[in-house]
C-alpha cells in the first residue's frame, strides 16, 4: 500500500518548469523595473532608496521596496504554475485581511494583519505580470517556526518540531498560537464560504465558494479540472462535507497516473472514499460526529501554521501572514486541534503514523492548557464568552477520533495513510484482517450496487490507462499563457 496518494509527476515538473522559468523573467531588466517604478509611484510617491526581490514563499513572490522615511511596502504575485486560480485567491485573501483586521480592531482579540495599500488583477499589473496585493511590510526578527523547530535545522527542508524544547518554553511559544486560533473561530458567519462586502449594503458576507488547499492541489498536482472543485457556498455543513467527499472521489477518478499501483490498490482506494461519502449520507453515522449542521460558521484558514506568525525581537507576535485559502467553515474544524503541534503533517512523519500520535498526544496537553490560558483571559477581558471555549473541544475531538475525520476531509493526498487505520472500524467495527491491503474486502457489502459498478468501470478505466493516459493539466487562462511561451 502506498502510504499516501502520491502527486503526478507530469503535472508537478510542468507546473515547476512555469514558475521557475517565470521567476526567472522577474529578473529581467523590463520586468523587474516596471515592478520597481510601480510599487513607488502606487503606494504613494515619494523618494525610495532601496528595491529587491524579497521573498520566495509556497505560493507567492514579494518585492520590497525601502522610502527615504523608512517606511517599507512589499508587492505580491501568485505563481503561475503553483497557483491554479491566481484572481480568485488574490481577491478572496484581501477581503479576509480587511475583515480580520476590521473585526478584530473592534470587539475581538486583535490579530495583527498587514494593511494594504492597494490590489488588482493581472490586467491592472505592472509588465502583466498578474494579480497582485501592495501592503506594508511588517518588520520582525523570525517566525515562530524558527522558534520551535531545532536550532540547527536547515531552513530549505520542512520543520520539525525540536523535541527537546522544555515544556514551559513550549507551552510559551503555544499560547501566542493559541490565542490567533481563539480569535479566529470567535469571527463567524452564517454560510459556509469566502467572504467579500455585499455591494447592497457593504455588510461582510459569504458571497462565493470557500476556495480551499486542497481544491488548488487536486488541480495542480492530481489533474482534476477546474470545473470540478466545489462551485457554490453552503448553508449546513453535512453539505460541504459531501462536496469534499465528492471532490476525493473525483480527484481518485480523474488523477491520470501515480493513483495506483494495482488492480487492488484502485479497489481499495475506491472503497474508502465511498465509506468516507456514507459517514456524511448517513444520519446515524453522522451523528456520531457533526453536532453543528447549521452554523454560525467560524472563519478558517487552511493555511495557518508557525510559519505564518511573525516576531519581533522581544518574541511578541509583529504580524500573522499569508492568508490565501481562508474561509468560513464548519465549526468542527475550529474543534479540532491544530496538526501544526509537530509542525510537521502526520502523513510525512519519518517514522510513521503511529509514532506520529505519540509525540503529538504528549504536546497536544501543553497546547490546551495554553488555550485555556487564552480562554480564561480573554473572557475575563469580555473578548470571549464561556460557550466559545476550544480547548474542550479540541480535547474531545482528539479523544473520539474526530480529529481525523477533519484532517482527511481537507487533505485530498494525505487520504489513504489516514482511513483504514484511524477512522474505518471506528464506524464499521473490526475486521478480521488488520492490514488496510485487505481489509477493503469486508467492507465491500456495505456498498450500494451503483458504487461497486462505478468501482469496477473505473478500474478497468485506471488499470488499461496507467501507463498511457495523456496529461490533462487545467490551469488558468494566467497560468497558461506561460505555458504557451515556454513549453511549446
């Protein structure tokens, strides 16, 4: 069994090869002017004494550039290649920044978010180069992720938490996270979604899907095209829940090759991803672990992690960055504690699942005596009232496995190291193997005959195909202009 539902190569070297080459052209003389005399003359024009590329992170490139005053701005692109719906993302991250810092300034725990300037599509952009967000640069020393990680760690591979960090000095570190996380789930609406300013009455509201992760990863990396990712927002969660099985199952379908290994590996994935569709169908099942169908929804942001909060010298929190894939959500994630704890995701664990659990169960108590630290303050503090509270929550979604459930409900790749061995007999009772190889077999009575038809059509379909199936990568018309240019 392969632990986790691996990337198609094709997609990923072409996607690469764009962004690169693309990073490449920023580099250039015209280009790399027209950014310079843009981000001075826009954020307000005055005189600037120094201009660089400044940062290359997982989904964006900034400029900065240094006024005479002191004062610092920073311009941003999506990359074309890794982002599959650069506008939608731009758009969507912008209005969240004005929300949280909106909302936040007035009546919740502040989170401090940068401030922009100004922002627009590909068309309003210097040399075309795409959509794009000019904000102010928070100055700061380093991540918390810096902080938490081993001293020593080489900073171009992914973190992992410093075992060795004492409990209070990790407890420290925790409470600076847990109060962001606080803050945000006390922010909420009252549909499932991205939100934007009704143009009506200018009140925030859910007004478009809720543009997540996983939905830009099926599209870059498993070949589903655009037209099948969620396309609406939603009013009860038992309905985005089954958007997001629907969308595992048509990424298993659609993903053109590295799905599979074999006939039996296709069946198995098949059938998990249908019993995953039945906890959500099924009311007695769903019972068991959606108690929030009707909201008020909490704003969520997929990709929140250490990595994303800024500190200065004094380790106070400077800034919280990085808001691409932030929407409103289903209580039960806010519920579920964070997987960053390790900073490292369980499905790339080097030494497993299992012992995954064991290191993280041990912080995961230091993290909810950290949240309830926050709990207690900020309700003393008349920010927070007694009913929103998470470290209840978090504890018992931890406890009663629900946390998995979440987990694999946002993470498309990561499905079939977590099913069979954290979520499937906890619904459908043990099986008399316990390798997740063949385990799929007692499982197979439990599907409609509609399913195992479908199973048995695509199969035949993946099997014929694995070798031979053709690329067929949707990215946008942004991205695939620079594919034209340099890969024909």
């Amino acid at each position: 069994m392969k632990p986790r539902l691996a990337y198609d190569d094709r997609a990923w070297e072409r996607g690469t090869i764009i962004y690169k080459r693309w990073y490449k052209y920023l580099e250039e003389d015209d280009p790399f002017n027209a950014v310079g005399r843009f981000l001075a003359t826009r954020f307000y024009p005055r005189e600037w004494c120094d201009f660089d590329i400044f940062a290359l992170g997982g989904f964006n490139v900034c400029f900065r550039i240094v006024f005479t005053d002191d004062t610092t701005a920073i311009i941003r692109f999506p990359f074309p290649g890794i982002i599959m719906l650069p506008e939608e993302k731009v758009r969507n991250e912008v209005m969240i920044m004005q929300f949280i810092s909106e909302q936040t300034q007035s009546h919740k725990i502040p989170i401090p978010v940068p401030s922009i300037s100004r922002w627009g599509q590909k068309k309003e952009s210097p040399a075309k180069l795409g959509p794009f967000i000019i904000m102010e640069f928070i100055e700061h020393k380093q991540s918390i992720c810096r902080l938490l990680e081993n001293p020593d760690s080489d900073p171009t591979v992914r973190p992992v938490l410093n075992l060795n960090l004492s409990m209070v000095r990790l407890g420290d570190l925790y409470r600076k996270l847990a109060k962001i996380a606080l803050s945000l789930s006390s922010l909420t609406l009252s549909k499932i979604g991205s939100i934007g300013r009704d143009p009506k009455d200018m009140t925030w509201k859910v007004l478009d899907r809720p543009l997540s992760y996983s939905m830009n990863e099926v599209v870059q990396l498993g070949t589903l095209p655009r037209s099948k990712i969620p396309n609406s927002t939603y009013s009860k969660a038992s309905s985005y829940f089954e958007a997001l099985a629907e969308l595992h199952l048509s990424h298993l379908t659609n993903q053109r090759n590295d799905s599979v290994d074999s006939e039996d590996d296709c069946r198995r994935k098949f059938v998990a991803r249908f019993l995953f569709r039945k906890l959500i169908r099924d009311r007695k099942l769903r019972d068991k672990w959606l108690c929030h169908e009707n909201g008020p929804f909490p704003i969520w942001c997929d990709d929140f992690r250490p990595e994303n909060v800024l500190v200065d010298e004094a380790e106070n929190i400077a800034g919280v960055v990085d808001w691409e894939f932030t929407y409103t959500a289903p209580v039960e994630f806010s519920y579920a504690p964070p997987w960053w704890l390790l900073l490292e995701k369980p499905e790339y664990w080097p030494t497993g699942l299992d012992d995954w659990c064991i290191k993280y169960d041990d912080r995961l108590e230091i993290f909810l005596q950290a949240m309830n630290d926050c709990e207690n303050e900020a309700i003393s503090a008349g920010q927070l009232l007694e009913t929103q509270r998470l470290s209840g929550p978090m504890r018992d979604s931890w406890k009663n496995g629900n946390f998995w459930i979440m987990y694999v409900a946002r993470n498309n790749f990561a499905f079939d190291s977590i099913y069979w061995q954290k979520i499937d007999r906890r619904f459908f009772g043990p099986t008399q193997s316990f390798d997740p190889d063949n385990a799929w077999k007692e499982r197979l009575h439990l599907l409609t005959p509609k399913e195992t038809e479908y199973i048995d059509e695509c199969v035949k379909l993946k099997v014929e195909e694995m070798d031979t199936r053709p690329l067929a990568w949707d990215p946008d018309e942004y991205t695939r202009g620079y594919e034209c240019e340099w890969l024909e």
